[in-house]
C-alpha cells in the first residue's frame, strides 16, 4: 500500500502544468501518508480531476479544506489523455490523537 501510495504521489509531482492555486484553508491541509492516517476520523472520499498532477492534489486539498478536513490521503491516481485523476479521502487527524 505504501509503495503505490509513494508512487502515485511521486508521479503527480514530475508533471506540470497548469495549477489550481491553493485556498487559504487549502494550504494548511496536510498530505498524509496511509500509515499516517491510522486513528484519524474519514470524513469522505472523493474523486478529483486536473490538468496535471499539481492541479488535481491542490483541488484535493481544497475540497478538504471545505469540507472540515485537516488532513487528506490519495488512495489512487492515473493519468488520462486530458491530464491527471486521484482518488482522495478527507480526514480529521489533528485534535484526535
């Protein structure tokens, strides 16, 4: 799990393109790992789609944000002919440890 974790992430970082800048609230969402994730309260997985790589993990990021995530994880990424698709989870990690 760990490996493609560190894989999808690692190849979402090599492309570039154009990018959703990040909220406010956006930039103080952590990207966490899966064993990072262990206590944390899942909040929704949702799936987000961009231009590239840095676009799609700014979305996530985002979209956490508004919904009352600290914290997301990507479960899965691919990239299609139109640019970049994770698979992401919102969760609420700080305070709860």
């Amino acid at each position: 799990m760990r490996q493609s974790f560190v894989a999808v992430v690692s190849v979402m970082l090599v492309l570039s393109g154009c990018t959703t800048p990040l909220t406010d609230a956006g930039a103080r969402v952590e990207l966490i790992t899966p064993a990072q994730a262990a206590g944390c309260s899942m909040i929704k997985l949702f799936a987000v789609q961009g231009g590239s790589a840095d676009d799609v993990l700014h979305k996530a990021m985002n979209q956490a944000a508004q919904i009352g995530g600290d914290s997301v994880g990507i479960s899965d990424g691919k990239q299609n002919g139109t640019g970049s698709e994770i698979t992401a989870v919102a969760l609420k990690c700080h305070g709860i440890r």
